[in-house]
C-alpha cells in the first residue's frame, strides 16, 4: 500500500515539476502549444518578404486599371447624377488629379497645415451638387440646416457637432475635407463613399450654410435689398370681427 502510494506521489512530483517547476528558466526554444489553433498561418503580411511569389516580395502590385478609392475611372471626366445626366461637377474632376496625392486637393493639407478654399472654382452646380450630397451622407446627423439635429438624433445619437458652432465656422476647408474623408473623434470617415471632388462640394456647401444661419442683410445683393428692408410701420392686429 505504502509502495503504490509512494509511486504515484513520485510520478505527481516528477509531473508537478516537469510542468510547473520549469516556469521563469529563459529557452530560446519555442514554447509547448498544446492547442496551436490558427497561431501559425501561411499568410502574406504587409511589408513582409514572402518567398511564395517569384519576386520574393510579400506585397503585390494593385491590379493595372486599379481606382483609388475616391476616385472615378480615369476615362470619366465627369460626374454623372443620380438622374444619369452628365458633367453635374463639370470641371471638377479635371481638377482634382487622379493621384491619391499629398497635394491640397486629396489631403486637405498645405505641408503639415490645414489649408483652406476650395481646389476647383466652386459654380452653382457644385453648391447643387454639394446640397445634394449633404442630404444624403450628413443630414441625417447634422441636420439639413447643420444645427446637429438629424433624424438619427431623435433615435438617441447624442454628440453630434453642430456646424453652426463658431469653432467651425473659423475652421479651415482643409480640416472639415479631412473630417468628410477621415472622420473626427465619433463621426466616422465618408472617405470610403464620397468622392473626392464630392467631398468638396460638400465642404462648399457646409460653408454655404454656415452663411446661410448667420447672414445680414449685407449679403444680400443691392438690387434685391430693397425686399428685404425692413417695414418700420407698427405692427398692427386686425381688429376682432364683430359676428
Ligand atoms: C452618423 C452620424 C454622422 C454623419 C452621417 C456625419 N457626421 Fe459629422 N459628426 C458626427 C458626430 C457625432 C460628430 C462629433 C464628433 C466628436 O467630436 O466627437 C461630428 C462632427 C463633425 C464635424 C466637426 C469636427 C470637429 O472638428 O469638431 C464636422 C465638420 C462634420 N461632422 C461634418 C460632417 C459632414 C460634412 C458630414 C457628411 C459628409 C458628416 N459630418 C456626416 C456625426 C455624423
């Protein structure tokens, strides 16, 4: 009985040990797995040599013909509407090179500053164009007047920065370009859906009606300032009708 039980108390040992004695030795050997899993794949990583292609590089060449996202195909100058009619953005397209760049036009920045103003002349076609693409892709958070009062508010979104608000008004068209593309702290990035020259017009628009809820009457060309005056007659209320 004592024989059996030292046995088995040896082998306990010789188990407690071989397992947990050998914690805190340094190996250079590669740790036991017992359930490896998926840990070691044949897979390709960024940046990694990879001896499974010829060239031996892991990363590939994208695919001849390959759009950026942002961008139309190349052959498209222009623009087309939702309605199929074409050259909606005009010039536009023309405007923003087809490079995926570091210029001012696809980053929204002067060297490592935010720039400002608009990369193409900005027509009232782009404002349309803008206004159309606001409804689509911002209004149901910002609100069709910027206010940050969308639909998507009244389902219980809260922390949607209103455009009305004075530190968006002084920002620079780069930083609000970057904010469409990249997204800004909760709002996520439109980069994926928009494209560039469309990111533009949005910021255009933005600014149109950050213009629009902070106008006077100074904004308002001579010719039509005159309906626009006010009437200094007293307000008068009809009398009640006698029945
Ligand atoms: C799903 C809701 C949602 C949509 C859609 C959305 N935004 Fe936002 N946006 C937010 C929220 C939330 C914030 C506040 C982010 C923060 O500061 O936490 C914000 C912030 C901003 C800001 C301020 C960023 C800053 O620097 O403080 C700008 C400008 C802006 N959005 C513009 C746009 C434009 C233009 C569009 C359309 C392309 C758009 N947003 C679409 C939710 C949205």
């Amino acid at each position: 009985m004592v024989r059996y039980f030292s046995i088995i108390l040896t082998l306990l040992v010789v188990l407690i040990v071989s397992i947990a004695g050998l914690r805190g030795c340094k190996t250079k050997r590669p740790p036991i797995e017992i359930f490896p899993d998926m840990v070691r794949q044949d897979k390709v990583k960024s940046q990694v040599p990879s001896d499974f292609f010829a060239d031996g590089r892991g990363n590939r060449q994208p695919v001849v013909g390959t759009v950026p996202l942002g961008y139309a195909a190349p052959s498209s100058s222009k623009m087309s509407s939702a309605d199929g009619s074409d050259s909606v953005m005009g010039g536009a397209y023309n405007a923003v090179i087809f490079s995926g760049s570091e210029g001012y036009a696809d980053t929204g920045k002067v060297g490592t500053n935010w720039g400002t103003g608009i990369p193409f002349p900005v027509t009232k076609e782009t404002l349309e164009r803008g206004h159309d693409r606001y409804e689509i892709q911002c209004a149901v958070c910002h609100g069709s007047t910027g206010t940050g009062n969308g639909i998507a508010t009244k389902y219980g979104l809260v922390g949607v920065a209103n455009l009305q608000q004075q530190r968006l008004r002084d920002m620079t068209d780069g930083e609000i370009y970057n904010t469409v593309a990249n997204g800004k702290n909760t709002m996520l990035g439109y980069g994926g859906v928009i494209q560039v020259p469309d990111r533009w017009a949005i910021v255009a628009y933005v600014r149109a009606l950050q213009r629009s809820q902070n106008a006077t009457l100074n904004d308002v060309p001579d010719a039509e300032r005159a309906s626009f005056q006010p009437t200094n007659a007293p307000v008068t209320t009809p009398a009640p009708s006698k029945p």
